[in-house]
C-alpha cells in the first residue's frame, strides 16, 4: 500500500505552516549534501552531522568534528537523508499526516512535539545500537513520532493508497499498523547485524512512535474538542 492522501476531520482548516516549513528545510539540507561534490566528502559529511552512537558512548566528538557539541548531532541528523527516496519517503508521510496534527495541536507545540519525537528516536537508536561508529540520519524518528500520534488522535480517518487495482480509501488504522508491522519485523531481522553494520534504524523508529502516543495527549491538552474529533 502507497499512501497519497488522507482525510481532514471536521473543523479542520488553514495552511500547515510547520509541516511545509519542516519539508522545506528537509530539502534544502538535501541539497547541501548534493552540493558536498565528491562521494568522501559527502560521507565526512554525514558522518560529521549524524548521529553516531559511538560519539555518545564516549561522551566527545569524534572526528571528521563539528563546531557544535557532539549531542547537537540529536538534532541535525533529523534533517539529512541517505537519498532521494529516503528524502522522499519521509516527506510523503509527513506532508499526508502531519498537517493534522499541526492543526490538532496548534503550529508551535507541533514544532516542539516533532523535535521531542525526533530526540527521543535518537536515543532509542543511540541506546540499542551499542558503540556503533555508523552515523544515521532522516526524519523518520520525528515522523514516527508523528504516525503515532495520528493514530491515536485519528483512528476513523481514511487514508488514500495507490494499489495494483488502483486507488482505494482504507481506515488510517490499517495504513498506519501495516508500517507497524514492517518496522517490528525489520527490527527482529537487524538483530543479527554487528555493531558495525549499516542499515536503517529501526529502533528509531519503533522509539519515536512510542514517544508519539505517549505524548500526543499531552501536547493536545486544551485544544477544542471539535478540531481533536475526527
């Protein structure tokens, strides 16, 4: 199933500010690692604003360096991505399902729920990945953060996918837990991998989804009962 779009919920209006702003800026980090030039370069340069989990097992930053703390590495790698089909991926899931959350929650505590969701995958992925010296970048984590949140606020909307047969409207729940079930699975397969090994990080993921049912209610709280209905 490929997700194209979603249904608004009653009450449901404006611009998604935060949402565009967050895809906007996505794209523009893209395209500064487009413009690193040769492939070690853009590797240096991954490798210098992602986060490897090793950096955190010793508590300083490792070379290539930056001019920023190693732990802000938390934070730029929610921006960088491996590709365009990684790049494009996030942005997908994000632009479906984070304009209601936005408009759920108001602009600037959605900012902040993203960047919290963000962290706490960070750490998920820094906490289960031993002394890795692989970095890891995107804004999967936050947008995991994101899914969980919908889920829980907008479990009756319907969400639009593209399949073989053509474009059906399924309920978010189905959409939303098939990815679920594709992270766990995909988890359980890299436990094999060394501490050294690539790959996605799945565990940030799982931790930024967790983050996001915990703490949707929390960054809603107050908010009309007609813009949560859905």
């Amino acid at each position: 199933m490929f997700p194209i779009g979603d249904d608004r919920g009653p009450g449901e209006s404006g611009v998604a500010i935060v949402t565009i702003a967050l895809i906007v800026v996505n794209v523009l980090a893209f395209l500064l690692e487009l413009g690193q030039g040769s492939e070690g370069a853009l590797q240096s340069f991954i490798t210098a604003w992602g986060v490897v989990p090793r950096e955190y097992a010793v508590h300083r930053d490792l070379p290539p360096l930056i001019p920023l703390p190693y732990w802000s590495t938390l934070v730029t790698s929610m921006f960088l991505h491996g590709g365009w089909m990684h790049l494009g991926g996030n942005m997908l899931y994000l632009w479906i399902f984070g304009d209601n959350i936005e408009r759920a929650m108001g602009s600037a505590r959605y900012l902040v729920f993203y960047l919290v969701c963000g962290l706490a995958a960070g750490l998920a992925h820094i906490w289960f990945s031993g002394g890795s010296g692989v970095p890891s970048v995107g804004a999967s984590g936050a947008i995991s953060g994101v899914l969980g949140g919908y889920l829980l606020l907008f479990p009756r909307n319907r969400v639009r996918v593209l399949t073989r047969a053509g474009v059906r409207s399924v309920p978010a729940i189905v959409v939303l837990g098939f990815w679920i079930v594709i992270q766990l699975i995909s988890q359980v397969g890299s436990i094999a991998q060394t501490s050294d090994g690539g790959g996605v990080a799945y565990m940030a993921h799982i931790g930024g989804f967790i983050a996001g049912l915990l703490l949707v209610k929390v960054f809603t709280a107050g908010r009309s009962r007609t813009m949560l209905a859905a």
